[in-house]
C-alpha cells in the first residue's frame, strides 16, 4: 500500500508546498512594489510652496536670505502665472465646449443623455478639486 499511495502522496505533498512558498514570496514582492503615499499632495499653492522651498532648503543648504529672495521669486511666478491662466481661461472654456458639443453630435440619443451626466459628474469633481 506504501508503495501505491506513499509516492504520490510524497509528489504532491511537494508540490503543494512549493505553491505556497511561490505564493508567499510572490505576494511579498508585489507588496514592497505597491505605492504607498506616506506624505499627502499639497493641495494649496502656499502649501505646495512651503513644501517645496522647505525641500530646497534642505538639499541645498539655503541662507535665509537666499530662502527669503526665492520665496520672493516663487510668489513674482505665481502671480505671472495665475493672470496668464486669468487671460487664456475663457478661450480654453471655448475650446472645451467646442469639443463637448462635437463629441455629443456623434452619439445616439440615449448616449447623449448618459454623456450629460457624465460631463456633469466631472464638471462637480473638478469644482470639488477647486480646478
């Protein structure tokens, strides 16, 4: 009887093991390549800027007056910035629209519909997101 069954046994018993060793070390590997976001994305400008001109510090061992005249520089950026946005946004808004209305001519009725809600459903994350 040994001889019948002891075999086999022994086989898959084997087999049985290696699978979980590959299972185990497989899963290992894919959770250290896993993202794992320890630090949050700023999600002010003034936050992102302290980040950054902190980390700027840091790796570049800054005075403080060098750190006082790039924060300076940072904040002249941002306003150059955020007037041009100012003057191109209602020329993206055009061109956005633009492109909602030739997509929406393509679709049957019923996909119409659906895309509105779509469109809609975006439109509130990115005023959620502050975009």
């Amino acid at each position: 009887m040994w001889k019948k069954y002891g075999r086999p046994s022994i086989y898959l018993t084997i087999v049985f093991l290696c699978g979980l060793a590959v299972g185990g070390f497989g899963y290992r590997f894919y959770e250290l390549k896993s993202v794992s976001a320890s630090a949050p994305v700023p999600r002010s400008p003034e936050e992102w800027k302290r980040r950054h001109l902190q980390e700027l510090s840091d790796r570049l061992k800054l005075t403080a007056d060098q750190r006082a005249k790039i924060s300076d520089v940072m904040d002249q950026t941002h306003s150059e910035i955020r007037a041009f946005m100012d003057r191109t946004r209602p020329e993206m808004d055009r061109i956005q629209e633009t492109q909602y209305a030739r997509v929406k001519a393509l679709l049957s009725p019923q996909q119409a519909v659906e895309y509105d809600k779509f469109h809609a459903e975006r439109e509130k994350r990115r005023a959620l997101a502050g975009r």
